[in-house]
C-alpha cells in the first residue's frame, strides 16, 4: 500500500505489445476528518471524502470527474479507540466498499446526476461537481467541504 502522497497504479501481468489500456481511472481519497460532541468521550463521526477522474490515455481528456463522501455512524470516542481502533478501521473499510460501488454506478449505470445532500450515517454520496476545485474533495482551506459548508455537517447539524 503506497503512502498518503504515492499513487498506486494497477496492470496486469505478461501484456502483449501494442496499447492495451486506452483509459485510466484515478482515485483520490481526503480525509479522515472527524467532527466530535462532548467533552469526555464525545460522540465521534468520520467524514471522509473521494474525488474520481476518467480520462482518455491518448489524448489525456479527462471524461468524467466525480466526488463522494463517506460518513460514519457517531461512536463514542472510546468505542472508535478500544481494541486498536478496530471500528475505525472497519469503519474506513466500510467507506472504501460504499465508494467502489458508488464510482461504478455513478460511471457506469447513472442516466443522471444524484442531488446533492448531507449522507446518512454509513452512507456514501455523491457531490456536487466542482469545475471550480481542481484539488479533490476537500477545498484548500480545510473548512469546505466541496461547496457545503464543513459546519453544516457537524452531528449537531446533520438529522
């Protein structure tokens, strides 16, 4: 597993000569951020964002491009922390299994672009497009979520 900055590109094995590939798909993930209430063991939620570019390899067209947001179900901190931060990492596991079903149906079966909303918790949903954010999911400042506001999706907030 590369690291937060390495990309990971994958291929198969014994490939003939000539251009076999004529696409390529990249995924970013942001995050995790995670928003709490309380002060001793405050309620915890994960917010973690995707972002997803289609592009063509010949003349490097970028097809489509889209962003997700995973977010958890609130845990108490302690529960997130005991045993290793083993739901977290189920948690972070889960996201990553929403997301590839969502990336394929937004790239392959959607006839037309979901609305856009706060997710449910466990939910993954897709945003807005963002012509205006070239950099991913989360916006240069940190505060913005792609064009939502990081506060409205704070739990007290979020129904």
């Amino acid at each position: 597993m590369p690291d937060a900055a390495g990309k990971l590109m994958i291929a198969p094995g014994g490939v003939s000569r000539g251009p076999t590939f004529d696409h390529w798909l990249e995924i970013e993930i942001e995050g995790p951020r995670f928003t709490s209430d309380g002060k001793f063991n405050p309620g915890v939620t994960l917010f973690v964002g995707a972002s997803a570019r289609l592009g063509r390899i010949g003349d490097h067209a970028s097809l489509y491009e889209g962003h997700w947001l995973y977010r958890s179900v609130e845990r108490s901190y302690f529960e997130f922390a005991a045993n290793d931060a083993a739901l977290l990492g189920a948690d972070l596991q889960a996201a990553a299994g929403r997301w590839a079903d969502k990336v394929f149906l937004d790239l392959f079966v959607a006839t037309e672009p979901e609305l856009a909303r706060t997710p449910k918790p466990g939910e993954v949903v897709t945003l807005p497009s963002m012509d205006s954010n070239p950099v991913g999911p989360w916006a240069a400042g940190g505060n913005e979520l792609i064009g939502l506001s990081w506060d409205a999706l704070l739990p007290t907030h979020c129904p």
